[in-house]
C-alpha cells in the first residue's frame, strides 16, 4: 500500500486480548480461560476504544462467533464482514467483502475515519501490508499450551513502536503499539 | 512437587525476552531480531537479578550456545547443566546432570537459595511442574513470525500471577509474574 492507498484517511485499530503464550482462543474457539482470567477486570479501556470507531471489519470466524451472542455487540456501528461464502448478514448496516480491497474501498467511499479490525486472520492480515496503526494487545496471565494463536507466520519482520504499557486489574498487562511504518 | 520436595528452600526463577509473537529465537537460533530491536535498552533489572542468584540450571541448548561466546557469562555462579549426553563441562564450578530431579537435589545439598533456570525447554519443564517461581518477560516490540516459542504444550492451564509490569527502553514491556501454585 502506497500514499495513494484507500485507506490514507483511514485509522485501523485492533484491540485484543490474548494469553501469555500467544493465544486468542483454545483450539475449538473456547474462552473458558479469558472469561475466567479476566472476570475481575473492570476497564480495560475498550469502551472508550470502541466509541471511538465508525466501523468495524472482521472475518467470518469473529462473524460466526458474535452471530451466536445472545446480544449483538456492534449496534451503532457500520459492520463489514470478510468471507468468501457467505452471502449476506443479516445485522443492521452490515455487508459482506470477498476481499480485503472491497472492503477497503467500501470504507473510504463512505468516509469512514476509524476502523476495528477485529479477528485473528483480519488482523494478520492487515499486519503483514503494514496497514495497522494501532494494536492493543491485553496479555492474560495464564498459559493454555494451545490455541489460536493471535499472530502468525510472516514473509518478513514486522516492527513495532510502543506506544503504552499498563497493568490492568485482575493481573493483565497491556501493551498498544503502532504498527503501520511511518511514510 | 509437595511440601517435602529438594526445593523448598529454594527459590527458581527465569528471565527471558521474547518477540511480542512468543518466540525466544529465530527457527536456526538467531538473536539479530532481539538484538536489533534490544539496541537501545538499558537497565532491564537484568544485572541486579544475576546478581541476586547463586547458581544457574540451564539446558543443552543453551549451553551450546554460551560455549560459544568469546567472554564466559556466569562467572562466579555455580551451574548445572542438563543434557542427556554431554560428559562433563569445562566451566569452572559445573555439572553435568542427567535429570531434572538430579540437579535439584544437587542444589538442596548444596545449599543453593537462588537459582536462575534458563532456555526455553527447563524453563517450559519448570512451569509445568509448578516449581517456577519467578518469571520476567521481557517482550520485544516486533514479530518475527517463525521461531523457538519460549512457551510449549502443556497438560493444562498454567495461571500466573502478575507481579509487576513496566515500559522499558526501546519499546519493550517487561512483565514479572509469580508461576508457583500457593501451598
């Protein structure tokens, strides 16, 4: 992506949690864990992120998985989902991408500003084309041994600026990094 | 490990940077990302902890590597080395020794009050055994990818407890945690 990509006026910022040892999620999705670590954590910060976007792009695993809360999360919110086989979602406001440019595209023809990336796959892949500026990882102090993990194979290094590190309650670390290289 | 284990008295502890993907080297061992990214860092509480131990239990791997180094790192400690097929150590003050149980009870006879466990794999035995005591994670601001995980399969769930987390120079968060189960 080059000064003239889509995405210039576009903020993209992930917010995640993972455990200690790099996990998003045990092997079969479960939460167990985080639910448990994190049952005394009060703010983690993540209302005041999520005021702050316009729009949300996740991928059909973070799809399926909010599509079976009992309470749907994104009100409010412009939601675009990445999926080669779905056809359509039925939330409000929300339509479904084949490919990470149209739903780029999609973003910067209405003009949205601030962007949730949400979904280990999306953001990987918004990691490797240097595209994430803001990631807040908030680390659970408890290693599961397998997983999903959060990040994944690489063509080349992805450097990363810090931007914050802080304790959260209920024994968290969190750590929110720049990520997008400068120019 | 019950309350009549060698290493009552004794208190374990690790020291140990990684990526902010979870890995301590690159898949052929390569620190240049570590060092690279670890430039600028200054204090990281490393000196005052190396000085605070009495002895070092390390592993095969780790042994080869700091046999290769032009200025021998342990000075002034004593330090057991577990592999399955070395013979003997030319360090001064060290042992070879073929289990895990061995070296422990070597520390108790000795003495020892303070032992820094290193590399990745007596580190991994430690933590799932629940004899680790101490466990600074000093997280690199990068991704490199591929590599040697710091951390490994496990039987179950490994809850740690946060002791402290701070910002270091050059964009690293270094978080301490306490690995030993109460009791």
């Amino acid at each position: 992506m080059t000064g003239t990509s889509p995405t210039r006026n576009l903020t993209t910022s992930a917010f995640l949690a993972m455990s200690l040892d790099g996990f998003i999620a045990r092997p079969d999705g479960g939460l167990d864990w985080l639910l448990e670590a994190g049952a005394d954590l009060e703010d983690t910060g993540y209302d005041d992120f999520f005021v702050a976007v316009d729009s949300m792009l996740i991928g059909r695993n973070t799809y399926d998985i909010v599509a079976a809360f009992d309470e749907y999360p994104y009100a409010g919110k412009r939601v675009l989902v990445l999926s080669s086989s779905l056809e359509t979602v039925e939330w409000s406001d929300a339509t479904v991408h084949r490919s990470l440019n149209s739903a780029l595209e999609t973003l910067a023809a209405e003009g949205r500003r601030h962007v949730y990336v949400d979904g280990g796959t999306v953001v990987q892949q918004f990691l490797r084309a240097g595209m994430l500026d803001n990631l807040t990882v908030s680390i659970a102090p408890v290693l599961i041994g397998f997983g999903i993990p959060l990040f994944g194979p690489l063509d080349s290094d992805v450097k990363l600026e810090l931007t914050g590190t802080r304790e959260l309650p209920a024994g968290f670390t969190q750590a929110t990094y720049r990520a997008r290289p400068p120019g």
